[in-house]
C-alpha cells in the first residue's frame, strides 16, 4: 500500500445494547458481560454498551473496523483514555499512520480529550496529543456540532459580533407568511422543525437541522426583508447568522477539488481554497458568540458546542499542514465525520431484522456479517446520516459492476414550438410567488444540461444586464464564486 494511503483518522461512537448472557460455543464463552479489552479485562457486570472504533483513509476512501468493547452504561473517562492509547499503538504497530481522532460531544469523549490534551505541554486547549511522538489531532463530528447549535438557536438568541442578534422568531415568521402563498420558497421547512424537542427523532435528524440553518432560509429571509413584505429590518443579522453556518458546514462537506455547483466552499482543502480566509473569519465570530434568554434576562457564553466548534476548525487547519509536509494537495473534508461508524451502526440494527437494541451476541454477529459482506448493505431507512461511499479495506465486492446509464438528448426545438410546449402562465402573483416561481423556472432550466440551440438559450436564459425585480430570491440564493 501506498504511503500516503496508509494515513487514517480514528473515529470512535457509542452503540446501546439490551442485556443478555448468551453462551458462544465456537469461543466456549458466555458474551454479555462488561469487556475492557487485555488491559482492563471481563468484568460480572452486564453489559449494555458497545465502544466501537473504525479507522476511515484520509487519501484514499476506505474503512475499517478495528476494534470494540463492552461496558455497562456509558464508558467512564478514566477507562476511555488508556483505550484510545491502545488502539492508537495497535494502529501504529501495524504500519498506519493515525493522524486524527473524531467523535461526537458526549461528556465523557470531552473530558477524555481535554485530559489527553493537557497531558501535552503547550496545548492545554488542545487540539492535539502525542502517542510515541506522533501528533494526533483531535476533532469533533461535524454534524453533531450544527445538530447542537440548532439546539441552541431554537431556544436562545444568539448575539455575533458583539451588537448583532440571530433569532428563531424572525424564522418563524418567514415561514408563516411563506405558507400563506400560492408558491412556497420553504417547501422543505416543517414548522414541527421548530419544536424538535417535542419530536425525538427529528431532532437526531441532520438534514433537519441542515434545512433549519440553511441558505434557502436566509436568502428568502433577505428577499421579504428587500421587499418590504413583513420582517423586521433586524432580520437581516439572522440571515446573515444562518448564511455563515450554511457556509461553514459547506466547507466540512468537500469531497471533490473543485466545488460542486453553487456552492464554493463545498470543495476539498488546499493550499489555495478559500477555507482558509471563511475559518479566520468564523473563528472570530465563533468567539464572540453569546447566548441570551428567549426574555433576555439570563446568558451564557460557554456551551460545549462552541468550544467543539473552535476545536474543529483549528484542528483541521493543523492536521492539513501536517498532510500537506507529508505530500498532500488535497483534504477531503467530508471525510473527517463519524458517517462511517453511523452507517456500520445503521447497518447492525438492520441485520435480520430490525433491531434497535441487539445483545452482545447479536452485535458480534452483525458486525462479521457487516465485515464479510465489505461493509455493503441497502442504505437504512430513517438514516440519521448521508452514505459515506467508503469502501472497507479488504473489498469482497468488487465484482460488482453497475452499469453505464444511458440517457437520450432531445432534438432541438423550433422557435415556434416552445411556446405550445410551455404555455404562458397568465396568473396574478404577488411579491412573494413571483420570487418563487421564477426560483423553480430557473432550477428547471439548470436541470437542462446542453442547450445548444441558440433559440432556445434566448427563450429559457436571461443575462446578468437584464435582471428583473422578480429575480431578486434567486440572487440572494445563488453561491456562485462573486459572493462572499
């Protein structure tokens, strides 16, 4: 194997267990008790938690189980830390190089890192530790981070840059007038999103929390502002609020060199990207983040997520230096989350049959199951999280060949037929639904591929010079590379 693809982050999450002993003939010993590895050993407790650690290539796409262990409840700090070490020390024994660990914020994955970082001198903040002199960096799981500042914008308002307030009312109340209209600019906003707490399984929901705090809502926030159609002028800091987390979240969700369509950030790291200049930029607004009251008589300034955030960011820009002496160009972004281990625990309840909670038992054989099949199963319903298109190291798959798509381009038109195609639509709109339904005429176009028929370009494509007053949604919505 090539060096650089030997290069690897640890990524370790939890996974709850229902209690039973169950006899293993082919190891002649009961499993379903607490499980701490050689060091720590069995313990007469039964266990209801399973530790897993997955190792996930940082050049090359691929992933691997390594490692796992039983505990009863949560494991605690002191247990986690010489677990961590351990594995890292196998890793490296094993020619790997570790560069990075990831995990979510749980309380105890928190204190393990701070106690692991302190012990370096220099770095009581972190984001880094050494085993046998290598420098492993330390980051939280991305998603977790935007899932716990939903949270906390649902029920704080949120002070940046010292005088200026993001805050959920100014939401709401785009969306209440957005719904009244005959064509809606939030039709992927739910108002139960914005009382997840009543709803358990949309508040573990990336993409809810993603839409919540997405560039659609703040650019329609910023179109009813412009247009005088019911927000309060303040509205625009929590436009303004929401645009830098969509474009934050961005820049952690790069997966090609260059950026995918409409949205610059979301791009692999180089030398040259323009993640460099939005993190300078974000860690100051980060720092400056105050959390007020809904009554505004109460705030706060730390909250886990915060500090998580911090340590990500500075992480990230540590561990590319670190790439590139070693011979990088490029950092995938989009690898560095717990998507991997989230897919092979999505994975695991699906195995015969649902199952949100296996024994032990159960777990172990899900998991060689999970291995023997590389790693491949349907994509689970209900997923909290996307597909991580990682293969597993050793691919028993690989006959698999999914075959080329062919798709048919239609003949040109004639200039007469278009309009008998696509009649005029002769409705009376307000402000609002000609936003609206300009916005979708666009998307439709864009989803043409090749317009090579100048005739149709003219009829379908208007130019910079020539925007109207109902183009005003899809200005502020379009990321292209003049916005910043």
């Amino acid at each position: 194997m090539d060096k650089l693809n030997k290069t690897v982050i640890l990524i370790f999450d939890e996974i709850a267990l229902s209690e039973q002993l169950t006899f293993d003939s082919s190891t002649d010993k009961v499993v379903g008790y607490v499980d701490l590895g050689h060091d720590l050993g069995r313990r007469n407790e039964f266990a209801n938690h399973a530790l897993v650690f997955m190792i996930h290539g940082l050049r090359k796409v691929w992933k691997q189980p390594v490692a796992y262990y039983f505990s009863r409840g949560t494991i605690k700090t002191n247990q986690l830390i010489p677990i961590i070490k351990e594995v890292i020390v196998e890793l490296q024994n094993s020619g790997l190089k570790v560069l990075a660990t990831v995990c979510d914020q749980g309380p105890t994955n928190r204190a393990a890192i701070r106690i692991l970082c302190n012990s370096t001198c220099g770095s009581r903040y972190g984001p880094f530790f050494f085993v046998n002199n290598q420098k492993i960096i330390t980051l939280f799981d991305v998603p977790h981070l935007l899932k716990a500042l939903r949270n906390a914008f649902l029920k704080y308002n949120i002070q940046f840059d010292k005088t200026k307030f993001a805050k959920l009312e100014h939401v709401i109340k785009c969306f209440n007038i957005d719904k009244t209209k005959r064509f809606q600019g939030l039709r992927k906003i739910r108002e139960m999103y914005f009382y997840v707490n009543k709803y358990n399984s949309l508040k573990m929901k990336v993409s809810v929390a993603a839409r919540t705090l997405s560039n659609t809502v703040a650019s329609f926030i910023e179109c009813m502002i412009s247009g005088n159609l019911g927000l309060p002028s303040e509205a625009i800091y929590t436009a303004e609020f929401i645009h830098d987390i969509d474009t934050l979240f961005d820049s952690f969700n790069g997966r090609t060199p260059t950026p995918e369509l409409g949205k610059p950030y979301r791009r692999c790291l180089s030398a040259k990207s323009r993640h460099h200049g939005l993190w300078d930029r974000m860690l100051s607004k980060i720092n400056s983040w105050v959390f007020f009251s809904k009554d505004g008589k109460s705030k706060k300034d730390k909250i886990p997520f915060k500090n998580g955030w911090l340590t990500t960011i500075k992480g990230t820009i540590e561990l590319f230096k670190m790439c590139q002496k070693m011979g990088f160009k490029y950092l995938r972004t989009r690898s560095l989350n717990q998507d991997p281990i989230e897919n092979l625990f999505a994975g695991i309840r699906q195995y015969g049959s649902t199952n949100t909670n296996p024994t032990c038992f159960q777990f172990i054989s899900a998991l060689k199951t999970s291995v023997l099949n590389s790693l491949i199963e349907p994509h689970a319903r209900n997923q909290n999280c996307e597909q991580d298109n990682s293969t597993i190291l050793d691919n028993l798959q690989s006959f698999i060949n999914i075959g080329d798509i062919q798709t048919e381009v239609a003949s040109c038109l004639e200039h007469n037929e278009l309009t008998d195609i696509i009649p005029q639509f002769n409705g009376n709109l307000d402000g609002v639904d000609i936003q609206t339904t300009t916005y979708v005429a666009g998307f439709l176009v864009k989803k043409i591929r090749n317009i090579d028929c100048a005739k149709c370009r003219d009829s379908l494509i208007i130019q910079d010079d020539n925007l109207e007053q109902q183009h005003t949604f899809t200005m502020l919505k379009e990321n292209d590379e003049k916005k910043d």
